[in-house]
C-alpha cells in the first residue's frame, strides 16, 4: 500500500497511459522508498526487472544481467552477452515475446551498473533510441539512489538520452503529515507529539518507520532500533553511505565536520577541517551530498550562492553523530539520555532540522504561500562601533511584500515561555539585523515551538508562532 505518493503515483501511472513508449527516471535517497514505490504502482506486473550489484565489475554485472534475462523467459541455451549492447539486445526479444499489452521494464540501482569502461550509459541511449523509443507499448523505468549520479548522467545527459525523458520523479523523504498518515494506516497509537519526536530521530526515511513496533512507546522504539543487542539500525550509518557512493570515505569526513558545526561551513573551512584536496572535487562532494539530502546549502542574507555555508539537514545522521558515533561508551537506553546536556542539545538541533525542512508549511502558517520568499540566514559580530551585539539567525524569510520574519526555534514538550532573557536576545537580533542590512522593511519576530507560547509579558513582542500543528500540514 503506497501512503503519502499520491502524485508521485499518478505522474507514473499517467505516463503509462500514453500511446508512446516512456522512459522515466525515478530517483531520491537511500532507503526513501523508490523499490517500493515502483513496484507497488504497477502491482509487481514487470515484463522485466532487475537490481544492479553493489561494488561488482563490468563481468559480474553482465552476468547478473543474464540471469535476470533467463528468468524473464529468455530461452536457456540463448548465450550470455559479452557487452552491454549485447544483453540490450537480448532484452529487445524478451520485450517482442511477451504478450503484455504495456511492457513495464524496471531496472533498479542503474548506477551499479554503470562500471568503469563498460558504456553501459551509451547502450542503453542506442537501446532506447534506435528500438524502444519507435514503439508504442514500452514503459522502462530507471531507478537509482545515486541522486547525483541520475542527474548528471540520466536526468540532464548530454549525450545519447539528452531530452529522451518522457518523465521524471524525485522520490522526497517523508513530511510530518506523511509520516502522520503512515501511523494512521499502520495502525501506530501515536501523538503528533510523539511523532514529531520520532521524526527529530528518524527523519522521514519510510524504511526507517517500517522498523517501528506497535505497542512501543517513543523511548523503547528508540531503544529498539539503536541501542539493543541486533538493533536494526544501528550499522545503518556505514551502510548509507557506502551504498551510495563507490568511495565513501570522503564524504563521510566532510559528513563528520558538519556534524559539529551546528550554523554549518563554507567550503573553505571544510577544505581545512577535513584535509580534502582540490576545490572543484570537493564542490562536486557537496553537490552529491546535497543531492542526495544529507546536507543543504544555503546563503547568508544578500550573500552570493558563491559565499554559501553548507550544514547537515538529515536527522538519522545528526542522531547517530550526538548518540553513536565515536561514542565507545554509548548508551545501552535511551532512558540514561534523558535531561542531560548531551540531550537538551541534540532536541534544540534536532527542532530546528524539522523546522528548516518544513519551510513550505512555515510559509502556509505565515500566510504568505502565494508571495515570493527568499529564504536566507543572517550572521553578524558584535561591534561597538556600529552598535551591533553579535547575532546568529537560522532562518531569515524575505517576503516580496515587504515584510521579513527572523525564525526562532525553540523545542519544548509544552507551553514556550520566553524569558527576560530570551526576550532581550530577540530584540537584539532584531536589531543587529537592520543595522547591518539597513533593510526598510518591517521586521517580524516569529518564534517557532510545538505547543505555543506561554502568555506572559514578553509573548506580545512575538509577531508570528509557528507550532507543531502548522507543521503537520499537507503543503500539496
């Protein structure tokens, strides 16, 4: 059952609608669920399938191929192809063969495949171009979690496929109402609340949420899959990564100095910290990374692209990291984790994740949905010069109606209170904020809180609340 893919699904199944062969891509991170999603649309009904092999070379690769071709009908005694423009060859019989009306082609994991020297990438556009493409009934789906990969040389080739796409479908991680919805349908007794925290662990990875156990409170789930003898995901982190990239270890050291750095790095500072040579290697790490939504990059408010500090924005990450992670004492419960600092810096972290990718239903809450939004950070040092304090601002929303909310992010499990000295903080980053940018627009302070505020004197210097509510909306 497919919960919270209902566009998704109905730009795949559309597709297969149309009287012309179609070639779609689908494609999104690790673990969010495309296998699933494909395979539920079309209900498993596949004239053929197949997986590419992790880490397998060109040989290993061609003759896993073969097997897949065996199981779809092609005849035992057919010999097993020595090239790809062989075994797409081959797949051309099984497609004349069958008797389908719509043959559905589904190969998983395509970047696996495409092994050093093997012109994978060129036998498949000769395949589609020269013989698919010129009938009516194909339907072949590429999938890959190698984000970057499919962009560059699926999604935007230059090459035999460039334009050849009849449709393309980014697979996203879960939002808090997806998720909510998959609860629903599992039949999870779950609050919001607890959701919401959930999500601060999980993110909204769907295989993540399949590992729950109904009957569990949000501590012993936790306890379940991180921190018990066979935790199911607690050898996850090496997995990922390795999964995704043929050689992980540079972008988990670039993983590793972000994790630490809670307003994020430029690509300067990253070169430092983690001893990567060569800026324009470094930059397509970032771009991977960023394509695959472990981090996100983002700019200062009126900085170039160029100036952009990057920062960790998945929270299975942040969590292994603070919990984990170079941790040779890790906790054995959750429980033990409870009302220590380690924990009320990871919840004010892991709050303000969830918030930065919900910025769309921040923008619903606020009203502005239908108003352009430049979305930014502002950062300034104190200086007595020109008056200014020193300020750290998160989330910053330029509206083009000339308006700017400045986002305050602070978790709690009830009522916010904002104290004398929070009140304070606030007005001086109001402050540092139009003393720097000697912006003319109105400046509205917007706290972000699950439950509210309470109501006490200071509240009435807030403008905006955002609360878990607002973030639970469906954005479609």
């Amino acid at each position: 059952m497919l919960i919270g893919r209902a566009g998704e699904t109905r730009i795949l199944l559309n597709a297969a609608e149309r009287e012309q062969s179609q070639l779609i891509a689908v494609y999104g991170r690790f673990r969010v669920g495309k296998t699933v999603f494909v395979r539920e649309a079309f209900q498993g009904h596949f004239t053929f399938q197949h997986t590419g092999a992790n880490q397998e070379n060109r040989k290993t690769q061609l003759h896993l191929f073969y097997q897949s071709l065996l199981d779809a009908g092609l005849p035992s005694e057919q010999a097993e192809p020595q090239s790809w423009i062989e075994a797409f060859g081959l797949l051309e019989s099984i497609i004349q063969n069958s008797t389908e009306k719509k043959k559905v082609i589904f190969i998983d994991e395509l970047s696996w495949m495409d092994t050093p020297k093997s012109d994978f990438i060129p036998a498949l556009a000769y395949f589609w171009n020269a013989w698919a493409s010129a009938r009516k009934d194909v339907i072949m789906i590429l999938c890959s979690s190698a984000t970057q990969w499919m962009i560059n040389k699926v999604i935007h080739n230059t090459g035999g496929l460039y334009n050849r796409l009849t449709a393309k479908i980014h697979l996203a991680p879960f939002t808090l109402s997806q998720c909510r919805a998959y609860c629903e349908a599992r039949h999870f007794a779950l609050s919001d609340l607890q959701i919401l925290e959930l999500y601060m662990v999980l993110g909204g990875i769907p295989h993540y949420w399949e590992q729950l156990q109904i009957g569990f409170s949000v501590p012993q789930n936790i306890d379940h899959l991180f921190f018990q003898k066979d935790a199911p995901l607690k050898a996850e982190y090496d997995h990922l990564f390795a999964s995704i990239f043929r050689n992980p270890a540079p972008y988990e050291k670039i993983i590793m100095s972000l994790a630490g750095q809670k307003n994020g790095m430029s690509r300067d500072e990253l070169l430092a910290q983690t001893g990567l040579t060569g800026s324009g290697t470094v930059t397509r790490y970032l771009e991977e990374l960023e394509s695959c939504e472990f981090i996100r990059a983002y700019r200062g408010f009126g900085k170039k692209s160029k100036d952009s500090l990057f920062q960790l924005i998945d929270p299975f990450v942040l969590f292994y990291h603070h919990f984990i992670a170079n941790h040779p004492k890790a906790p054995n419960d959750w429980a033990s984790q409870m009302n220590t600092p380690a924990m009320d810096t990871w919840t004010g972290l892991a709050f303000e994740q969830v918030c930065l990718l919900h910025t769309e239903q921040i923008r619903i809450a606020l009203g502005i949905q239908g108003v352009v939004t430049d979305l930014s950070s502002f950062t300034c040092k104190a200086d007595p010069e020109k008056g200014t304090i020193g300020s750290q601002i998160d989330l910053v929303l330029q509206r083009a109606d000339h308006v700017i909310n400045i986002l305050e992010m602070r978790y709690s499990q009830g009522l916010y209170t904002i104290s004398e000295k929070l009140d304070e903080s606030l007005r001086h980053k109001r402050s540092d904020f139009r003393l720097v940018t000697r912006t003319r627009d109105a400046i509205h302070i917007t706290v972000a809180t699950p439950y509210g505020l309470t109501q006490n004197s200071y509240a009435g210097n807030v403008q905006s609340v955002i609360t878990a509510e607002a973030l639970f909306r469906d954005a479609n």
